[in-house]
C-alpha cells in the first residue's frame, strides 16, 4: 500500500512510481490525483476506485476495501492499494493491514506526502516556524469526535500549530469547543481548499471572526483547516497561484 500525495500528481515518490508499474490491480482512493495511474499504471492494470468521501452514501466502506484487497491478492494479482497523502496520517491502515497479517499476504508501506506538508507548503505556511510554533497537532474533527476537554485545554493553551483534516464542515463547532477552552479569539485560522492543485484556494480568518466570514461557506473536498500563528505567514510566504475557476481534480462519487 502506498501515499499518492496531497493532489499535484507529481508529489509522488520514484518507488510508488514504479510500483504503479508493476501492479495488476490498483485499489484507489477518490482523493489520488488521476493523472498519477493515467502517467504511470501499467495499461492493462485494473484500476477500481474505491472511493470514501464523508456524508455521501455510495461510499465504499472499510470492510468492502479491505475484503476486496485479500480477494485480489489471492486470486494471485499484485495489487497496489492507493490512498491519498500519507497512509500513517487517518487513512484506516490498520484495518487493512490486520486483514493482510489474519490471511498470511505479503505486503510493503510506502509513504507519501501527506496533505498537512503539502497543502501547508503550498500555502507558504511553515507549520513550526522559529518565534510562531514549536509543534503541530494533528486531529481529525467532526461533531462526534471523542476528543477530551484535557485534550482540548492543552491545544487551546500550548501556542501550537493545530492540523485539523475533515474539519471544514464543521468550523462553528471547532472555533466554539477552541474559544471555550481558552483559546485566544485573534488566533488565525486558515482553510485551504484543494490543496496543490490548480484550484487551490486559501481563506484566511480568525477564530472570533470565522462564523461570519464564512457563513454560508461550502469548502469542497478535501479542505484543510489550519489554527494557530503560522497561518499569519500566509500573506508574507504565497507563492502559489491557483487558477480562479472552480473546480476539482478529485472524482464525485455517483
């Protein structure tokens, strides 16, 4: 199984791209740029998207990926199991790798950029800039995350950058529970839709401000919502530009 990066098809290593090569099966995430298995799958590979993408119920769920990749590899294929940036960073790993250890199936990981270094370098944001930040937490959000309130006091208070994934439809909350534990209401907090591809978008608020700078704001997916200093930077560090039309690299799931 490998990471295919944050969006810009070139942010792949050189081993996924042999790998890609080499596969009789490509199992893919909706969230790996085309381009990527249209430039290096081999042509008569299998490619099978298998997409996940929250609030929409034709998504694959995990047991059907997983299943699916034990039933490939033991009709004898090579299968490369794809996923959008990094398979360490919330992309359910363990589940299919317990399945591959329970069926005896050889297997290897191969990292990838996940989407918090690529959309923060991509949006000139250093995420443990000297004098703004000397850690990063990483979470992922949602109205039913199991997040403690100790957990929350030490990330409202400890001047670290805060990595937020699948948290841009649910910004009210995020801001609310952040502000409630002590958070300071001038922190900056950054959207960046799209990121590394040509319809990268960056918004820039802050946590006092946010409910009404983007009310009635629908972030496409994927969306990165990045809290803390750093975000500052932003405006100093941007050297990416966009094109100014809507749209997405990523499939819809129909």
């Amino acid at each position: 199984m490998a990471g295919a990066g944050p969006g810009d098809p070139e942010l792949i290593t050189l081993k996924l791209q042999k790998r890609l090569q080499e596969a009789d099966v490509i199992i893919t995430d909706r969230l790996v740029h085309p381009a990527i298995i249209q430039n290096h799958a081999a042509p008569q590979a299998e490619v099978i998207l298998t997409g996940k993408q929250g609030y929409n119920e034709l998504s694959y769920t995990q047991e059907q990926i997983s299943n699916l990749i034990v039933e490939k590899a033991k009709a004898g294929k090579k299968v490369l199991r794809l996923k959008g940036g990094d398979v360490a960073f919330f992309s359910n790993v363990l589940d299919e790798l317990q399945l591959l250890r329970e069926n005896k199936i050889a297997f290897e990981i191969i990292p990838g950029v996940t989407a918090a270094s690529g959309a923060s370098a991509y949006a000139g944001i250093p995420l443990t800039a000297r004098g703004y930040a000397q850690g990063v937490h990483f979470i992922t959000f949602n109205p039913n995350s199991q997040i403690p309130d100790t957990t929350w006091k030490s990330i409202a208070s400890s001047g670290d950058t805060l990595i937020c994934y699948m948290a841009s439809k649910n910004l009210n909350q995020l801001t609310g529970l952040l502000l409630y534990h002590g958070a300071s209401p001038s922190l900056p907090l950054g959207v960046i839709e799209q990121a590394t591809t040509r319809f990268q978008k960056v918004f820039v608020t802050t946590l006092a401000t946010s409910q009404k700078d983007f009310e009635g704001k629908e972030f496409l997916s994927p969306s990165l919502v990045v809290v803390g200093e750093v975000v500052r930077l932003h405006q100093l560090f941007n050297w990416f530009s966009g094109e100014e039309q809507e749209g997405s690299e990523f499939p819809e799931l129909a």
